[in-house]
C-alpha cells in the first residue's frame, strides 16, 4: 500500500508524522534511539530537546513568536506540545523538556494509522509509489551519510555550520560606515566599517580576550578543518587579521580620502537589503561576547544583531541547490527533506518545516499539488530562503523578519513595523489553511 515514510523522531520528524497521520494515510516513523543512540540525545522519546528548554519568545513583534503562532494555527503537535508542558520564563515559550516528549511520544503512538518502528535506516529501498520524508537531523547517522550522498551522486553535505553573524541596517551609524567595492570595481556593494590603529588594537586585543563557545565531546576539530574562526585567526598575531578578513587595501574612505588602517566588510544577505552579513567572520564566541566585541567595530556601536554567529557540528545538505521549493529533491519528487538537515536552524524551525512537509507528503500521496504558505508567512519566507540562497554563502538561517519581503509601506518604528509584518503573517498563513479545506 502507498506509505509516508519519515526517518528521524525528531522535532520535524515528529510534527511530520503527525500531520501525515492527520490524513488518514498509513505512515511510518522510523526512530534510531534507543537501538542506536545519538551522541547528544538521552532518552528514547520523541522530540527530545537536547539542549535549552525554551521555544523562544512567544510574542508577536518577534520573528519566532510569529512562527509559533503560524504552527498554532495550522495545528502543531509540537505547539500543543510546548503548551500543555509550559514552565514560567516571562515572554519566552519554555518547557519541562522530560513531560513535553513524553507527551509527544504518547500523542503519536495513540495514532492508529502511524507505525512505529525503532530501527536506524541504512539503506532504504524507495518505491516510486511512496513518499519518504528524511528528518534526521544535525547529527544523522554515518550509515545513513553514505546513503544520501549517493542518492545526491555529487557532495552537497556539510558537516558542521559556520555563521557569521547578521545585523539590521537600520541599526548601523551610516555616518562612519562608506559603501564601496574594493579597488571600485564594479557596484559598491559593500558596506566598509573604517577603524583606524588604535581602534584596530582594542578591537584586536577584545577579540583573543572573549570567551568560546566549548566545543562538545563529539565536536572534534576534524569537523572544522578548513574553516578557521575570527578569533582563532586573532590569535595568531596582532595584525593577521588586517591582511586577513580586515585588510584594507582598494577601499579608500570617502570621508578622509585615505586607506584606513583596517576595514570590515558587510555584505547583503537578503534582497531587502536589510539585513547585512559580517564578511569573514565566522565565530564560536559566545553570544554576548559577539555582542560586546563586534560593537567595538566603528558603525556597529548600536547594531541590532539579528543572528549571531554560529559554529557547531551540524548536518545539513545543499538546499538551494536540491531542493524544490516545498523541499522536495529536484530529481526526486516523491523525497521530501525537513528540519534542521535542510538549512533551517533550531527547535521551531526544523519543527515548522515538518509540518508542511507532513502535509504536502500527505496531498502528494492523494494526487493533490503541494502548497507552499507564500513568503508573507514565517514559515515560507524560511523554507523560500533555504531554497533560493546563493549556494556558496549558504549557512542554517533561524526565524527573522529580515528573510521576509518588505512591506509594502516604509515603517520607521520598529516595533510597529514587526507587528505589521506578524499581522501579514498571520493572514497569510489563515489564507494557506483555508486553501488546505478546500482543496
Ligand atoms: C548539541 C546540540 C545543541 C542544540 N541546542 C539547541 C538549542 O538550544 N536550541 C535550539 O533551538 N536548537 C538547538 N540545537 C539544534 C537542534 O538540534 C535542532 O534545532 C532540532 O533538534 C532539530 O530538529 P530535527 O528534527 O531536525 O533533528 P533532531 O531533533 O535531532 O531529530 C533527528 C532524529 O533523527 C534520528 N536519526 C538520526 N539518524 C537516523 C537514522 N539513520 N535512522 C533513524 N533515525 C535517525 C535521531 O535519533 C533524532 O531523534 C542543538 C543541536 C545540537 C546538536
């Protein structure tokens, strides 16, 4: 019989099982743990969260508030989850993370059309009538490595992620920063934060002082090979980094009509032009460590930093390059990829794009097109980043307004404006449900 099969009991194998199941179609989930367990997770229940025990905020003026709610109304598991198992932490989401899988696990073992079974998948045996969904993870299996980079036929796997970190624009001071390309070849694509030496040395010597992120057991270096953070290049010597990342050369300041001692880079990342990236400087310092030491950088004083920089072993395959826009591999349609493996970063993220990709597996099985809930909506402004991303600047994205297309009217007060996109949001996604019942 045409079967769902979803790998990983994770949290998008999880939601995608059970809006799967939610059509009546028979599905199976497929979960390693405990016959093989994973290096990070520590139970044998579903969705387990095997680090910090908060969703994030649930307020509608932030970029992850707005998911919840779109999930909330388009019936999450992992929603109704977090809710029933909720713990005190002020606006934030947060859980009993033992009672919140619990409760995962027995809502989907009481679903009588979804079978369970507790076994790593290796080599699985695809038939054209089926649909698979692979929600394995950022820690899949090896076995299951080797499978899907011959199911890819060329390398589109990484292997750990390595983020710079993102600011808002409007949050710089353009009074100190110049755009300009280097030797002005081409458009001045590039925002130039100028420092001169003294600026240069405190921000130097603030950089090899800031703590790290530790690396866990089973982070070793191998993972990182070929991707040397900021700090580390820091540390090599007090001016690696103004021949490195920070040279200055070609990018003369307007304002002086000289070369300034070092210069960093922001680049465009969204077609907004909203959102802009620290070139070269990817980082496992911790959080308010990047926010402390990069607001040293002349410009950045008050940046808003929408994503911080991240570097930790992560699985996760090329994307815009595989994957159709309801993440389904180009050549492959009837294989579908969900969470944190496709590019999306955290517990909500990976969770959302479950949920649509239980859905559409579910129509697809049916004979329905799949929908896609448009990029006015949280969830498809992500799943549209993930798949129209530039292939060689590619890093895991979390929920932000930044990904979303503007709004049609310029909106100065930032609070005013998240609420305006939330509220765009919201009605886009009723729309999307309303088409779900109709169609
Ligand atoms: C150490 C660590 C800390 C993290 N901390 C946070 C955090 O604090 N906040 C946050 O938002 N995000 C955090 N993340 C990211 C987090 O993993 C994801 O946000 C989220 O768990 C991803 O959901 P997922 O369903 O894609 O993967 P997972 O939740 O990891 O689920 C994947 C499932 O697939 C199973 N599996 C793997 N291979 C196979 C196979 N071959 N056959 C069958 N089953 C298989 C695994 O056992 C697992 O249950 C962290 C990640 C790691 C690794």
């Amino acid at each position: 019989m045409m079967t769902i099969h979803i790998v990983g009991g994770g949290l998008a194998g999880s939601e995608a099982a059970y809006q799967a199941a939610k059509s009546g179609l028979p599905v199976v989930l497929y979960e390693m743990r405990p016959v093989k367990p994973s290096p990070a997770h520590k139970s044998d229940k579903f969705a387990e969260l095997v680090c910090s025990n908060s969703l994030k905020s649930n307020n509608l003026d932030n970029a992850a508030g707005l998911l919840k709610e779109e999930m909330r109304i388009l019936d999450s598991l992992i929603i109704e989850a977090a809710e029933a198992t909720r713990v005190p932490a002020g606006q934030a989401l947060a859980v009993d993370r033992e009672a919140f899988s619990e409760y995962v696990t027995r809502r989907l073992y009481s679903l009588d059309n979804l079978k369970i079974v507790r076994e790593e998948v290796i080599n699985p045996k695809i038939e054209a009538d089926d649909i698979w969904i692979f929600a394995s993870g950022p820690l899949t299996s090896e076995s299951l490595l080797g499978y899907l980079q011959s199911l890819f036929g060329q390398p589109y796997l990484h292997f750990f992620d390595a983020a710079a970190p993102l600011v808002s624009r409007e949050s710089l001071d353009m009074s100190k920063i110049y755009a300009a390309s280097r030797y002005d070849k081409g458009d001045p694509d590039y925002l130039n934060c100028p420092m001169n030496k003294e600026e240069y040395l405190q921000f130097w010597q603030a950089l090899v002082e800031a703590k790290q992120v530790e690396l866990k057991e089973f982070e070793e270096e191998k993972y990182f090979q070929g991707c040397v953070p900021i700090e580390e290049l820091a540390a090599r010597g007090q001016d690696t980094l103004a021949y490195g990342p920070l040279k200055p050369k070609g990018l003369i300041d307007p304002k002086t009509g000289e070369t300034p001692y070092a210069v960093v880079q922001l680049r465009q990342d969204n077609i907004a032009a909203d959102l802009y990236g620290l070139v070269g400087f990817q980082t496992s310092l911790l959080f308010p460590e990047q926010k402390r030491v990069f607001s040293l950088i002349p410009g950045l004083e008050k940046a808003e930093f929408l994503r911080y920089g991240v570097m930790h072993r992560n699985t996760f395959i090329q994307s815009p390059i595989l994957l159709d826009e309801h993440f389904r591999l180009k050549t492959k349609k009837n294989i579908f990829f969900a969470g944190q493996m496709t590019g999306v970063e955290g517990y909500i993220e990976s969770a959302a794009t479950g949920l649509i990709c239980g859905i559409n597996a579910a129509r697809q099985l049916k004979g329905q097109e799949p929908l896609s809930p448009g990029q006015h909506s949280m969830l498809g402004a992500l799943m549209h980043y993930a798949t129209n991303c530039d292939p060689k600047r590619f890093q895991p994205m979390n929920a932000v307004f930044g990904i979303m297309p503007p709004l049609a009217e310029r909106v100065r007060n930032k609070r005013q404006r998240y609420s305006m996109y939330s509220k765009r949001g919201i009605e886009a996604i009723e729309e999307y449900r309303a088409l779900l019942e109709v169609k």
